[in-house]
C-alpha cells in the first residue's frame, strides 16, 4: 500500500511519509520483554476490558475496528506477529499494539518497518520513563549502528570507535 500510495503521488509532485504509532517493551532478553508483558496483561481486571470493549465497539473507526478483529477482545493469541503484540488493545483505543521483545529483535521490527517505507516511528510505553530509558539505552544504539537512526543534534552521524580486541 506504502508503494501504491507513492506511486499515485509521484505524477502529482508530491512526496509521501509514512509513520506508525506504537508502544515498546523491550528488555535484554525476550523472555523478560514477554514477562512484562504478561505483567501489564495481569494489571487489566477482565470487567474492564469488557467495559472497554463495549465502548469500543460503538467506534466508527475502521482502525479501531480492525484492532478489535486482532484480538477480540480476548486474552489468548494476542502476539499477532513476531515480537507484535495487541494487548494493549485490550484497555485503550488508538495506538493499542506494541513491539516487544529483546532490545535486538525490537531493533529487527523497527529495521523491518523502515524496509517497508516507515519513515517516522512514534513510541511510547508503561511506563513511560522506564520505557524510554531502556529503549533510548538500548535500541536507539542498535538503529544507530545499522544507519537508522542519528541524535537530533548531531549534524551528520558519527561511526562507532573501532576498537581493537586480541585473544
């Protein structure tokens, strides 16, 4: 779709971005990124969700509509794709799916998404500042290091120090 919708911009002049909004919960090993997961799925009392799920069903959104047919309001098969994941769906409308895993395999997502013509990325998490941090200190460096990523003061992207190792 991201090509088909630069293709019919093209003749008009125009140039198109794409960006996606997502949560990210992203630790040093896969296993504590889904544990965490599995920690915030714990925190939704089931009456919520079912509260929630009512009110988001009245959504003329088509989004909305196809985050709903993600998960169905359930709490099984919530990992739609490798390192995806739609439980936050579950408890809030909009932006309700997150990229989770170890800091490389989210790397590997947001990698993926740019090959398919993402050019902007707006991530949260919960909570927030923890989520920033573990992400800033250790995705941002990966993305960095595979040229996706710069700091916003930086004017060009510095390489890495190349540092030498014997055995």
């Amino acid at each position: 779709k991201i090509a088909w919708a630069r293709r019919l911009a093209e003749p008009e002049g125009r140039t198109l971005r794409f960006g996606i909004r997502l949560h990210v919960i992203t630790r040093d090993t896969s296993e504590q990124a889904w544990a965490e997961a599995g920690r915030l799925l714990d925190g939704f009392d089931p009456e919520t969700v079912k509260s929630v799920q009512a009110g988001l069903a009245r959504s003329e959104s088509e989004g909305q509509r196809r985050m709903r047919a993600l998960h169905g309001g359930s709490r099984e098969s919530l990992e739609i794709h490798p390192n995806l994941w739609a439980g936050i769906g579950l408890v809030r409308g909009g932006a309700g799916t997150a990229l989770v895993g170890s800091h490389e395999e989210v790397a590997e997502r947001v990698a993926e998404y740019h090959a398919l013509g993402i050019d902007e990325f707006v991530l949260s998490g919960y909570p927030h500042l923890e989520e920033a941090y573990w992400f800033g200190e250790n995705v941002l460096p990966r993305l960095a290091a595979r040229g996706l990523w710069h700091h916003p003061f930086e004017t060009s992207p510095v390489p890495a120090a190349q540092v030498p190792f014997t055995s």
